[in-house]
C-alpha cells in the first residue's frame, strides 16, 4: 500500500523491516539481514518499539497484536509473502532466487505464510523481552529523528 505522506522517521530511500521483538523466530530473521545485507540497505525495527509503533499507526496498522512482517520502502509498505519476497529480492544471489516463489497466487503465499506467522511463538518460542542492538550492529536499526 502507497501513502503520499511518509512514516515517522523513513525517508524517501528507507527500507525498513518491522518484526516482533520478542519472537525468536523474528530475531533470528533479523540477525539473518544483519549477517546477509552487505550492501546494509535495511533498517530494522521492532514492531514494540516507539518508532515502529509510529509506523504502524501511519499505517493504520494493528499496534496491540503482530501477525505480519512489515516492509515499508519509502511511502509504501508490503505485508507478509509480498515484505518477505521483496527482502529477499533485494538481499542479492543466492538469496534472491526465493523471488520465483512469487508466481504462486498471494492468496495461497499468504495462507502459508499465516499458517507460520500465528503459530510462531508455539513453533519456535518467545523471549522476554526486545533484542537490544549490540555496538556493532546499532546503525542497522531505526532510531528516532526527532
């Protein structure tokens, strides 16, 4: 979806990758951009975060409950299989090879993707709290502008 206003703290050439927090599942896909993102062209933010809740209010996204990954580029975001195949598209070989995947139907992408996504915390845990950015990878995080 393309807004003409942009989120708080994304500019025109932002890419932004929103996750929860607490799902293992989601700081371990984090951790997986941070290592394969050479080019370092996505931020991440998590969704229980100020920034990333202000992202989701312009959005008008759900800012109590996380079912999705979000990808906003600039003024437009994609949920669920769309933000995953555009990340992977963008992270470079071999990992853009996953693109192809986007020939199946959204309905039918978006229904596996579901099936993972609200099962996520019973498949692969949950912690107790945000992963905090260590010194090494903090500039791979959004931080606030104001």
């Amino acid at each position: 979806m393309t807004v003409e206003k942009y989120p708080p703290n994304v500019d025109i050439n932002d890419c932004v990758i929103l996750f929860d927090g607490i799902c293992k599942l989601c700081n371990a896909w984090s951790n997986f951009i941070i290592k394969y993102d050479n080019r370092q062209r996505f931020k991440l933010c998590s969704v229980q975060s100020p920034e990333g809740q202000s992202i989701l209010a312009h959005f008008n996204m759900p800012t109590d409950h996380f079912d999705t990954m979000l990808y906003v580029e600039g003024n437009q975001y994609f949920d669920k299989s769309d933000a995953f195949l555009n990340v992977v598209n963008k992270l470079g070989f071999p990992w853009r090879l996953l693109y192809v995947f986007k020939v199946i139907p959204k309905g039918i992408r978006n229904w596996l993707y579901d099936r993972i996504a609200l099962n996520r915390y019973y498949l692969f845990g949950k912690l107790d709290s945000c992963m905090l950015p260590s010194k090494a990878n903090e500039n791979r995080f959004l931080k606030n502008k104001r």
